[in-house]
C-alpha cells in the first residue's frame, strides 16, 4: 500500500501514525484486466485509488463510438462525481485497462480526513482545483488545439501511458481516429 501511504502522508499532510485508521474508509480490490468497477446507468458509489494498474473512464456515443475521457494510472483518483455526489445514473463506464490493485473509497473518505485532519483541507482543495483546471484545460484543448497540441498535451500529463496502452484508446482520448494518430506522430519524428 505503498501509493495510498505517500498521497495520504505527502500529499494531504496526514501524520503517519494515523495512516492505518484511514484504511477504515476504503476496502483494496485486486481488479481483472477488462473487468468493469461501472458501467453507464449505474450509480456510482465510489471514488477509485489506484494503487496498482491503470484504469480508464470513457462513454459511448448513440453510434457505438468511445471516447475516453481519462486515464487513472498509480496514485490516480478516478470517478464519476455527478453520479457520487448526486446520486445521477452514470454516463460513463469506468474499466481496468491492466490488471490492477485499487482501493474503493467511501464516499465520506474526504470528510472523514477532513474532520480527523483539519490540516488536509487546504490540500484537498488544492487537488480538487487542479482537478477542476485540468478538466478546463482539456475542454478547451479539445475545441481549440491541433492534433499535434493535443498529443503533445497528453504526453506531458500521462508520460509512461503511451507504452501501456493501444493506439486507438490514445487516439480516442485525444478526440481523432488512429490514423490521424499515427500521422501526427510521424509529423513529430520528421521534426
């Protein structure tokens, strides 16, 4: 539980002492390559920890078309936040793309933290915002930047996920077809 132990002691500032009582708001799941932790029209009812693997969120569009909307690889945070906190059905299906070791936070994971530690508040903001600004980021690099931008983009926030991953879920994050992937990523070499 070594991710789980350096978010919670560095990044939100737990004292170590107390890291063993969070894992009462969290049950680890070992998650099979393929194996599905949501799929669209289910309430999500946790947020995801990797401590292990890569997972990834994506919908599906009335064509049968999919478009990843992120990555979660070690120490990534993954869920469905309107169907969490608002108790909606769920656009999107969130599926191990590796096999994977994953913690299932409750709900009140946060809370808890913030009650116990009221330290890791400002961190927790802090995170939340960055969240908020790369969802932002990435909105607009969708309507706005080339294909070139966009992979370079994906490069800079996902750096070892290019070797783990096929093409055509990089293509599908980045909003083109493979082959306009492959394109780009020789234009790149040529460069």
């Amino acid at each position: 539980m070594e991710n789980i132990e350096h978010y919670l002691s560095e990044v939100l500032e737990i004292p170590k002492e107390f890291i063993a009582q969070c894992g009462a708001y969290y049950t680890t799941k070992k998650v099979k390559k393929g194996e599905f932790l949501l799929r669209e029209g289910e309430v999500c009812a946790h947020t995801y920890f990797v401590e292990k693997g890569l997972l990834r969120m994506y919908s599906v569009d009335k064509n049968g078309k999919e478009h990843i909307i992120q990555f979660a690889p070690e120490s990534w945070l993954i869920s469905d936040r309107s169907s969490l906190y608002f108790n909606e059905k769920s656009k999107y299906y969130i599926e191990a793309v590796e096999e994977s070791e994953v913690l299932f936070l409750t709900l009140d994971f946060f809370q808890n933290l913030n009650i116990q530690f009221p330290e890791s508040i400002v961190n927790n903001d802090l995170l939340l915002q960055r969240h908020i600004r790369n969802l932002q980021n990435r909105v607009n690099s969708l309507l706005s930047d080339t294909a070139e931008e966009r992979y370079l983009s994906f490069i800079k926030m996902y750096p070892d996920i290019l070797q783990r991953v096929p093409q055509w879920m990089v293509a599908s994050y980045l909003g083109i077809t493979p082959e306009s992937l492959s394109r780009v990523r020789k234009e790149l070499v040529k460069k």
